[in-house]
C-alpha cells in the first residue's frame, strides 16, 4: 500500500500496528515528515519512508494500493491531473478524497485560507468512471459530504477513492489481496 501523502500518520500508524500483513510505503513532498517517520520507526516496523514529488515525478513501483487524503484539494487542476496519470500508472486501486456535493470544479484559489478547494472526480475535467465502492459520510466540522470512493484500474476519465474509515480500508486491502 502507498499512503501518498502520509504527512503526520496520525492515525495510519495506530491502524498499521493492527495490520502486519500490510506492505507500507509512506510518501510526502515535505523531507522533515519523512526524516521524522525514519527515525520514529526505528526500525521497529517493516514501513518505509520515501520523499517524493507525485507532480513532478512518476511512481518507481506499482502498488496494489494507493491511498490518498485530501492532497489533491491543494493542487491546481493541471497538477491533479499530473497526479492522477502518475497514480494510474503506479496502482491497481485508488482510495482518494472526493466532494460529490461539487456541481462545477472551480480552478484553485491561492489565496484562500489552506490553499484549499473541494473536488469532484465524477464530473469535468476529471470524469473518472463509478467507483467499486461508494461510502457516503458527513465531516461534523463543516456539514460537508465527501464520499469514500474505490476504483480499480486507475485511469483519469475512468476511476478514483478516498476513505479514512477503516473497516473500509481493511475491506479494500483483503479484497486487492485476493484478486492480485
């Protein structure tokens, strides 16, 4: 599994511990966040840590999974397309943060606070084909409905998903495991 960013692993590490049967891999742009997780784990843990540019830079392996939390709402359009063929080309299935409630994917604003915006990958310019698995949740926070979206056979105008629920996630990874 890629977890593309991993930033803080705040609780993908709690959800690790649970799952050794998980082959992590834990990417992010931001060197420190990667330097951090190398000396936490110590090598306790099988996990590895890479830094790297998924904008820039395509993927060296193929994963069965990638998962991947609320990056692309801070990319412009062109960068998250860049993601997304980067993404197809190093995965069989993708988790990833999707906004259904989005009628029109506006450009990003850089000026806004977080350098933010929703995104909907089921309509322009990403048109991405039904998911496998679709979870409906509401973020308490801002009354905001995401989905929890799965897709196999990544392909930008076919496929994508998102989900920190992890019963979702272990359903994921049992079911890439028994169909690779």
């Amino acid at each position: 599994m890629l977890d593309m960013p991993c930033g803080d692993m705040v609780w993908m590490r709690h959800y690790l511990e649970q799952r050794m049967d998980v082959d992590y891999t834990g990417m992010d742009i931001v060197g420190s966040l990667i330097d951090h997780h190398k000396n936490a784990s110590g090598g306790e843990h099988p996990w590895r840590f890479k830094q790297h540019d998924i904008v820039k830079d395509p993927l060296q392996e193929r994963y069965d999974l990638i998962f991947s939390r609320q990056m692309t709402q801070h990319l412009g359009t062109e960068d998250t397309m860049q993601v997304l063929h980067h993404f197809s080309d190093g995965g069989n299935y993708l988790l990833i943060t999707n906004y259904p409630g989005v009628r029109v994917n506006v450009p990003l604003n850089a000026g806004t606070a977080w350098r933010f915006r929703e995104q909907n990958f089921l309509i322009e310019p990403y048109r991405l084909i039904d998911p496998i698995v679709r979870v409906m949740r509401m973020v308490p926070m801002s009354y905001l409905f995401t989905d929890c979206l799965c897709f196999s056979g990544i392909k930008p105008g076919s496929n994508i998903s998102y989900n920190c629920n992890i019963s979702l996630l272990n359903k994921i990874i049992e079911h890439s495991s028994s169909s690779c």
